[in-house]
C-alpha cells in the first residue's frame, strides 16, 4: 500500500485522507511515499485511457477504501477523448499535439476535477456523516468552471466558486455561473487574493463547519495530480507501441500540476524522453533551475492568464520528490516566454500548421521552436495543449483574423442561463449567501 507524507514531514496518510485533506495539517503537500514501478508488458492489453489508467492508477489505490471503486471512478474520469494528433512534420523527427482541451469545460483540469469529484463522492457514501459537503473554491478562471462541472448535480454536495469581480473573462464568468441547483457562483468585489483569503477564513469558521462538511478541490490536492499522469502514461505507452520510440513533452507550465505529473509517470517506468517545461513571463521555474534559489515574488500578468503564478506550488512537491536544482536539471528543463513571443507564435503556427491554438499552448510551441536542433531533431516530441482556443477567443482571433468554432461542449454552457451572487470580500456576506441559496 502507498501512503503519502507530506512535504513537510509530519504527517503520513492513505490516499482517501490526503484527497479529503487537500493539504496536509503541517501546511506541506501530500506525495507517494514510494512510486510503483511498470514496464511497458505492463500494460498489454490496456488500450483506452480507461483501461491504461486502472493499471496505472492500482498501486496508488490499493489497500484502501477507494480501492474496489477504480474502475467506475477511470470511467467517469476519463469520459471525454484525449487525442493525440500528428502536425505537419518538421525536417526530421515528428511532431504531435496532446489535445486535453476536449472536457466539459475545455481545459486540462477537467480531468483533475472529475477524478477528485467522482472519488469523493465514492468516500461521502461510505461516511456515516451525512452533512452535506461544501466544496469552496476560488478561482482566476479555468480551475472554478472545472470543479463546478465535476460536482454539478453530485447529491451531497454543494459547490461555491468565488471569482473576482471584472477580472474573468466573459466566457470564463458564464463557464462559472450558469450551473445552477448545488452549485452557487459568488462574484466578490475584490481581487483573486480577497477571493481566497475568503474561503481561508470560511474554514476556520465555527458557524459554516456546524452546517457543512468543508473541502477545497484546490488545485494542489494529489487528486488533481495523479490523474494528470494517467495521459502522459497513455500518449507514451501508444508512441512507444507504433514507434518503438520514447515521447518526448513540452508543456505549458504555471502552478506545476501538469508538468509535475509527467515526471512521475516516466520516474514510474512510462516510456517517456525529455520532460520541457514553457512559462510565460512568470519565471520561477527556470529561473530556480539556474540559480537554485527559490524566490518569493508575486505574479505578472500575462496573455496566458491561467500560468500566472508568481510561486508554484507545486515546486515543492518536485524538489522533494527528485531534487534540488542540480539533480533536476538532468531531469527536465524550462524556458520563459514573453507575451510578444506568445502572440508571434499564434501567429505563426496558424500560417504555418493550419491551427488555431491557446495563449498557453503557444508557450510550448514557442519553447519546441527555441530547443537546441539535435534535441528537437533527434527526438519524438508532443506539445501539450492545455486548453480549447475557443475559450480565449478574443486573443487569438485578434491575433490570426479567423474566428474559432466553438466545440460543442462550451457552446451548451454559452447558452444556459446564468446567475452570480454579488458580494463584498466578507465573510458574513459569504455565509448569507449560501443560507439564502
Ligand atoms: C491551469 C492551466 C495551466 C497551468 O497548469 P499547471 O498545472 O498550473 O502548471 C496551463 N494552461 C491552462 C489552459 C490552464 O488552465
């Protein structure tokens, strides 16, 4: 059985505890113990993401309450495809697009959501405590629309997605407010900041923990990561199948959930090549694989909104598991792109491949452009998108003139109505809200 300590020592937990817990009490963030070794044979017969994920998933699972649950959690986590298409090919080498932007929501964390969603509701079953369970959630964008589509309609669970005020986009506000029934969207007139020391304070709130069981899904919960390893085990397992080639990855990077969970999959056996990490302007991560100085700085912002993180936490959760600098720097490595850089790409990439691609795409095909020839050339390599173009829209028409059909997930959720609840950055207000709902 794998338990999972927390980065910062004290405690040790199975995987329903660290899923419910979020964060572990000393304040660090849960990872395995161990990791489960696999061979490629491993997986004969596995095909689907479905069935690749049972295999990949059972040493985490096993030995716990979750464990006779895997089959019917994979199958709802991974309900949506995610492809792997060619691009045109380069010189020598190929080039492939992981397309995770094919959700209920049109982003990569549709998958950590529905896997925490659908594994929580297993544990609520089992839970003599029937208080409904509140899940609090604040968002910049992409993370609230997630959770709320995991949890939707989830009997036993409420959801409230705190967003600021004017500062989501227009897509990305009705993506968060037309849920309806258990799920309350609260506008807070406030900043990001405000909307999380918000759902801080609720937890620490007497009242609020009489009515509700309080959980967060917030995106460094091991729940969002696992299942992110579970499309690098799949997209590698079939390259490898048809090219008897290791995949390489370059992958849009902000708060390190994504990137973090390829380099478990290949420390884990998955035949995967060079691990690259794209940042926009944020440049923790390449800047701490250069100085192998951690630094304490705020965000900027950028035309790839959802990587603007000034401190990824999940740096920590990669330090402790492989290293400091200098062991990662044989590991992986990163590089920074501009908003002139992101902007030029879109650009380019539609001229030239004949597609339209997100800002935070574009960081990866920027960075594949910039490797040193042999590397690119020598290797397979798959630029992860992170998320649908059509969810940014008014960036990346500005910049290639075409307008994007919307899929038709997002379009559904463009035509619902939609409802938030105004608030000021208060608590009190905060918990009004959800009795009058
Ligand atoms: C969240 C997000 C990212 C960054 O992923 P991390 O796991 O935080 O590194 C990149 N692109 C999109 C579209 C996202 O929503």
């Amino acid at each position: 059985m794998i338990r999972y300590r927390s980065t910062r020592g004290s405690a040790v937990v199975d995987l329903p505890a660290a899923l419910e817990q979020g964060i572990a009490p000393d304040g660090g963030l849960y990872i395995p113990e161990s990791l489960p070794e696999f061979d490629v044979s491993d997986f004969q017969d596995a095909n689907t993401e479905v069935e690749i994920a049972e295999r990949f998933l059972a040493p985490f699972f096993s030995g716990t309450s979750l464990a006779g649950h895997l089959s019917s959690i994979c199958t709802q986590t991974y309900a949506f495809p995610i492809s792997c298409t060619q691009l045109p090919p380069t010189a020598r080498g190929q080039r492939t697009l992981l397309e995770l932007f094919h959700g209920p929501t049109a982003a990569f964390k549709d998958v950590g959501a529905g896997f925490l969603a659908s594994s929580m509701a297993v544990l609520r079953d089992g839970d003599p405590d029937k208080r409904p369970v509140l899940i609090l959630v604040a968002t910049s964008g992409d993370t609230g629309g997630a959770v709320a589509a995991a949890f939707h309609r989830r009997p036993g669970f409420e959801v409230a997605v705190l967003y600021p005020t004017g500062r989501v986009s227009e897509r990305q506000e009705q993506q968060l407010t037309c849920w309806g029934e258990n799920v309350t969207a609260f506008s807070v007139k406030g900043t990001f900041d405000d909307c999380q020391r918000l759902v801080k304070a609720a937890f620490a709130d007497a009242d609020l923990s009489v009515r509700y069981r309080l959980s967060s899904a917030n995106s460094i919960n091991i729940g969002r990561l696992l299942p992110q390893a579970v499309y690098y085990a799949a997209a590698s397992l079939r390259h490898w199948r048809a090219n008897q080639k290791k995949l390489s990855f370059v992958i849009p990077t902000g708060n390190l959930g994504n990137g973090l969970a390829a380099v478990m999959a290949r420390a884990c056996g998955l035949p995967i090549g060079d691990i690259v990490f794209a940042t926009n302007a944020n440049t923790a991560i390449p800047d701490y694989l250069r100085s192998g100085q951690v630094e304490d700085r705020d965000s900027v912002d950028t035309l790839a909104s959802a990587m603007d993180v000034g401190r990824p936490s999940n740096l920590e959760r990669l330090r402790n598991l492989f290293g400091e600098a200098q062991a990662l720097n044989k590991l992986l490595s990163a590089y920074s792109v501009s908003d002139e850089g992101i902007r030029t790409t879109i650009g380019d990439v539609f001229r030239r491949d004949g597609i339209a691609i997100c800002p935070h795409t574009a960081t990866a095909f920027h960075v594949y452009d910039l490797l040193p020839e042999g590397l690119r050339d020598e290797q397979d390599w798959a630029l992860v998108a992170t998320a649908h173009p059509a969810k940014f829209e008014r960036i990346v028409e500005s910049v290639t003139g075409a307008g994007i059909e919307m899929p038709r997930t997002l379009a559904d959720l463009m035509d619902k109505p939609a409802s938030a609840v105004s608030i000021e950055p208060s608590l009190a207000e905060l918990s009004s809200g959800l009795e009058r709902r």
